[in-house]
C-alpha cells in the first residue's frame, strides 16, 4: 500500500522540468542483488524505507563492504534495483531511462567522491563549468556562477590545472562542481577518507555550509562515526534493511 | 561556458602526440590525393596546350614520340639535322597554312634555343587560343636578334637590348659572363666552355614574350638564318682560320640546316581539325621515308595516357593511405579507451547521457579527420608549388598544377567521413562504459 502510494506520488517528469525540493529523497523496499561471478559470491543491499526531509544532512554509516557506495549509485541511478522504488526531488528516478535520467541526475543530485573524481586535464574553474554543461541553466549564467562558487571557496586559481592544486583544493573544487547546478540532494562516498583529522573536520564543515546554504539534502556514506555529531541523524545501513529507518536524532 | 568542443580539445591536447601523429598521417594523404588529381589536371592543360596550333611535324628524330619531346616540350636536342632547301619547295605544293622551319641543338644558360623565322610568332600560335603576345620589345626582324619566353628571360634576368652568345648544345655555362676574348691559355678550365660558344658573334635580346603556360616560356627564339651563319662560319674557320667573316649571302644549301619544321594543313576558320590532314600526313610519310612525321595530337594523348596510368597507381595508393590514415585514428582511439573510461565516467555522472558520450568520440575521431585533411589541403598547395619548379627545372614542363576546389572539397569531406567511421568502435565502448565499475570499487 505505502510502496504504491510512493510510486503515485512520484512523476515522471520530462527534461527540463524543475526537481520538487521539498521531497529531496524517499526510498521504499529497496532491493539490490549483486552476483559476483568470478568470486563466486552473492551480495546485496536491502531498505526497507529511508527518507530525507528537505536540508536535512544525515550520515549513512555502515562496515566496510556494507553497500553503503552502492546504495548512493542506487540513489543516483546508476545502478537499477531489482526492487522498490528511489524517488529523488518528486520523481522516481528509475521510472526515467536513457537521457532523461542522466539529465535528471545532472540537474537533481550532486555527487562527492572520496577520490574526487575530478576531470585531470581541465581547469579548476572548467570542472566547475563541465557539471554546468549537461544541466538547464541557461549558458549565460555559467561562467558567472561557477566563478563566483570558486572564489566563495577560497579557490583563486581558475585557470590552473586541477593537478597543480593542492589536496584540500581539488576537494574543494570537487564540492563545487557538485552543489553548482543547486541539486536537491548531495550524496557524498566517503568523501574526506583521504584527507588527515584536521583537514577531513574542515572539508566536511564546508560540504555541510554549502549543502545547507543552497537548501541541498545531504546523504553521506563515512564509516567515521566521530563525524556523527554534525549531522541530523546517523544511519547504519545494516539497520535499514528489512525494518523502518532508524531516526537517532543527533543534533539540536 | 563549456562546450563539447572544450571537451574533445581537452582529450585531443591530453594525447599530443598521438593525435598530432594521427592528423599529419590523414594530412599526408590527403596532400598526395589531392596533388595527384591537381597534377593530372594540370598535365592535362600542359599536354594540351603544347603543341598549340601546330597539327605535324617533320624532323629526323627516330620516333614521333621523341619528334614531340624534343620539339614541343624541349626534352633534348633533336638527334640530326637536315638540309631545310630540299624540303621547303616540295612542301609548298601541299595544302598548308604553314611550313616554319625550326633549328634546336643551342642554348644559353641551359635555356634551349629554338631557330626559327619570323612566321612562327604571326602564324604558329603556344595556345589554340591564343597568339604570341609581348610583354616588353618586339619580335625579332633582323638576322642576331633573339626574343626570349617569360621564365627564361625572369630566370636569366635578361632584358631588351643585352646582348647573349649562343652556347653549342646543352649546357648551362653561363656565356654572358665569360668573356669570349678572354685568354684561354690562362684558363684552362675555361677553355673548354669557351670553345663551345658561339663567339662568332653576340645576339641582341629584342624582346620578352608574355607567359603561355607551356614548354615555350623557359626556350629563347633566335632568328633563325643567323644561327646557320654563326655555324657556318665555325666551320668554314676549321678550314680558313684567317676567315673572319661570314654573311647571309654566303650560306649555301649544306649550312641551312633544320631540326624540324612546324606544320599546319589548311583548316577551315573556326575549326580545329582539317579535313586535309590525314591526306597530307599520308604525303608526308610517303614522300620523305627518311624523316619522321609526328603528330603532336596523337603523341600528346599518348603521352597523357602513360603519365595517367602511372598517377592512377599513386592514386590508389594515396586512398589507401588515407584508409590507414583512418585506421590509426581507430587504433589511437581503441588504445585511449582504458585511459578515458574514468573521464567517461565522470561526464556520465555529471549528467552527460550516452549518446552524447558516442557523438563526443567520434565527433573528436572526425575533428582530428577533419584537421589532417586541412594540413593536407596545405600541403598539397606547397607540393604543387613545388612540383611546377621541379617539372620545370627537370623536365622543362610548365606544368602549374592549381588546387581543384571541389576535389579539395569531395577528399576533405571523405577524410572525416572515413575518420568519424573509424571513431565508431571506441564510441562503442564509450557508450559501453560503467560508470561504477569505473568510477571506485562497488563497496
């Protein structure tokens, strides 16, 4: 009944159309199986429900190998369920096919990586511009935005490659390119892994700002539970299968 | 703002070399299509032009085909000569226009001599379409005066009014500089040059003739009956050293010698052809068993056609260059897959769907295409440039070959057409790619 109440809810929206913010994500009985051939192994990811409220910043956290990455790629469709439904920003994700979820994807969800995952080869400021590129906003706002995003970051060399940038800099630039399109919702893989206590405290303190200053949900995968404390509410992935989200409120 | 194009010159700079190696193998085939079709061309115009409106000629060489290289085109010197006396009269009962007695072997700075009278410039035409035109002085009228063709008189720096000694055969020994009056015994390795020029007397440049686009622009035109006198006399001083002049009214029949006579049949105004050829052609053959008698059309043709069999081979080989141009475009690509795939990725991530990923290779495949063959187009104006000196300079052929715009257009267009086919497979896998399995480890 709730499972079929979420797919009415959810739209399948043609490119263009704006995201609804207020429902940044809803997960529904969620079911992914993965068979591993060549090791012979047999894996998954189950949710029975998880839901972000608009803004709302809550940490994933989970052991390693839980599914916690896969999850994300679920929620940002790159990877189909075989069950359930992902509704992002109003619209079930995986109800879109092709372009149009990619174009969603671009316009609706930024992504953070633990790698960062930036393109090598381009600028700071071109990085910025590539995740512009595939979203609506109109051409002529581009170079503005991403600019004055970078200079916001404390990122004054536009036009050096992203390589010749210090660690905590890529990083920077990496949240850029992912909150630069406003998306509903920020998923972020472990996203301060590589850096040291103080520089991995400082990097998530300006995920946070910046998810927080432009109305974005955040949704971030970490197995440090010392972060725990900054978020709305902790989740274990563990937890989430088979049995409503567990709501541990954290912080005030 | 970004662009795809950002994009594919972003990846095109990332792979320098290989991009770069890629294009330059496309622009080299390009290059040799296009100048082998602008050389075919422009031989063609060449070929065509050379024989202007001169339809036989009669000389003593061993095949017509030799008569046609020497005569029109200045290959070599007509291998004998004969005597001009015992021809002329008979030749005036055939139905000619003209009969322009020519003598070669001379030359001035490696610039060939023709001896001719005056009615080759009134009544032989280096074009059908077109008569000898001036471009400074006048035709020569008198005995020592000589008129130059456009190169040679560009290349030598000769003008109207300097005065040149003829050398005896082919040789560029450069004769305006030599004193003839020098001290031979003093300059032994003069002497031998020296005794070849013509010393008998200097001719007076009278004129320089306008560009034709043939064999004629790089010859010299002295009068004719003042070449059988400087010949005439050398000889008569091997036997008379005190001799010390020779004049026109001197030279009998055994000094007015020829090399070939110029012929054209009465032709009706507006036509090309003569309906008496074939006849006087037979006349010719029969009455003078021991001169060749060439048709310069028929030769020409033949000539063509070698040179055309020859240019289809480098044709083909020049399409298959372009086919391997194509294929190192694939192989550069399929070999950049496993670098690109986390890029792809990226863009996947960031929004890009996967047929923009498939148009963004083979776009980039097509691009690279696309700059090689407009190196190529480059390139191949350079040959051509080249290929004019050197036909000149080698083969005394003016032979301009210009850049044909809609071949130019037709080999750019197959170049990327072949280039984006070749970036097919690497879009394939492009479009392929996992994003997960390429971004980190599923975990």
């Amino acid at each position: 009944m709730g499972t079929t109440l979420y797919l009415q809810q959810a739209r399948c929206v043609p490119e263009g159309e704006s995201v609804d913010r207020t429902v940044p994500l809803q997960v529904r009985d969620l079911a992914f199986r993965y068979v591993d051939k060549a090791r012979a192994s047999n894996w998954g990811v189950n949710v029975a429900t998880l839901q972000l409220a608009q803004g709302e910043q809550v940490l994933l956290t989970g052991r390693s190998g839980s599914g916690k990455s896969t999850l994300l790629y679920l929620i940002a469709g790159l990877l189909d369920p075989t069950r359930g439904s992902i509704i992002v920003g109003g619209t079930d994700i995986h109800s879109l096919h092709g372009r149009a979820r990619d174009a969603y994807r671009g316009r609706g969800i930024g992504m953070i990586f633990q790698t960062f995952n930036l393109l090598s080869g381009f600028t700071a400021l071109e990085n910025v511009l590539a995740a512009l590129m595939f979203s609506s906003i109109p051409g002529s706002e581009h170079d503005t935005r991403a600019r004055s995003l970078l200079e916001q970051l404390g990122i004054k060399r536009f036009d050096d490659d992203v390589s010749e940038l210090s660690v905590g800099q890529q990083q920077r630039v990496a949240v850029a390119r992912a909150v630069v399109c406003d998306p509903v919702l920020v998923l972020a893989d472990e996203p301060t892994a590589s850096l040291d206590p103080e520089n991995a405290s400082a990097a998530m303190k300006l995920i946070q700002d910046l998810c927080e200053k432009k109305g974005a949900a955040l949704l971030c995968a970490s197995h440090d539970h010392s972060m725990a404390q900054r978020f709305d509410r902790k989740i274990d992935l563990e937890d989430l299968a088979g049995q409503p989200s567990s709501t541990e409120p954290l912080r005030a | 703002m970004m662009t795809d194009f950002t994009l594919i010159r972003r990846s095109l700079r990332a792979r320098l070399l290989s991009s770069v190696l890629t294009a330059f193998l496309v622009a080299l085939a390009v290059a040799l299509l296009l100048s082998m079709l602008s050389l075919r061309e422009a031989s063609r115009r060449a070929f065509d032009r050379g024989s202007g409106n001169v339809q036989l000629i009669l000389s003593a060489d061993s095949s017509p085909m030799a008569s046609v290289l020497n005569t029109v085109f200045y290959t070599g010197s007509p291998a004998r000569s004969f005597k001009w006396d015992a021809y002329s009269e008979s030749l005036k009962k055939l139905p000619l226009e003209f009969a322009i007695p020519v003598q070669q072997g001379d030359s001035y700075r490696g610039f060939p001599i023709l001896s001719t009278t005056p009615e080759f410039f009134v009544q032989s035409r280096p074009d059908p379409e077109r008569e000898w035109q001036l471009e400074r002085g006048a035709f020569f009228k008198k005995e020592f005066e000589v008129v130059l063709g456009s190169a040679a008189a560009q290349a030598s720096g000769l003008k109207p009014g300097d005065q040149i000694f003829l050398t005896h055969g082919q040789s560029d020994f450069n004769s305006r500089e030599a004193d003839p009056a020098a001290d031979e015994s003093k300059y032994p390795t003069l002497k031998q040059a020296l005794a070849q020029i013509h010393k008998y007397a200097p001719f007076t440049v009278t004129g320089v003739l306008k560009p034709t686009g043939t064999s004629h622009d790089r010859a010299m035109f002295a009068e004719l009956s003042s070449s059988w006198i400087i010949h005439a006399h050398e000889k008569r001083r091997l036997k008379n050293p005190a001799l010390t002049a020779t004049t026109a009214a001197d030279l009998t029949n055994e000094d007015r010698l020829i090399t070939g006579v110029l012929i054209r049949c009465k032709t009706p105004p507006g036509s090309s052809e003569s309906p008496v050829l074939p006849r006087v052609y037979d006349e010719l053959r029969r009455s003078y068993p021991a001169l060749t008698v060439a048709f310069p059309a028929q030769e020409v043709e033949r000539l063509f056609g070698i040179v055309t069999q020859v240019d289809s081979i480098f044709l083909a080989l020049a399409v298959a260059v372009l086919v391997s141009g194509a294929l190192s475009i694939l192989i550069a690509l399929y070999n950049s897959m496993d670098q690109r795939r986390r890029q792809i990725a990226i863009l996947r991530v960031i929004g890009c769907s996967q047929p923009r990923i498939f148009g963004l290779i083979v776009t980039e495949a097509a691009v690279i295409g696309f700059i090689g063959a407009l190196a190529g187009v480059i390139l191949c104006v350079a040959a051509n440039k080249l290929t004019a000196v050197l036909m000149f300079r080698q083969l005394g052929l003016v032979v301009e070959p210009t850049l044909l715009l809609q071949p130019a257009l037709i080999v750019t267009l197959a170049a990327v057409f072949l280039s984006a086919l070749a970036g097919l497979i690497p879009a394939v896998m492009a479009y392929r790619t996992s994003i997960v399995r390429n971004l980190q480890p599923v975990g």
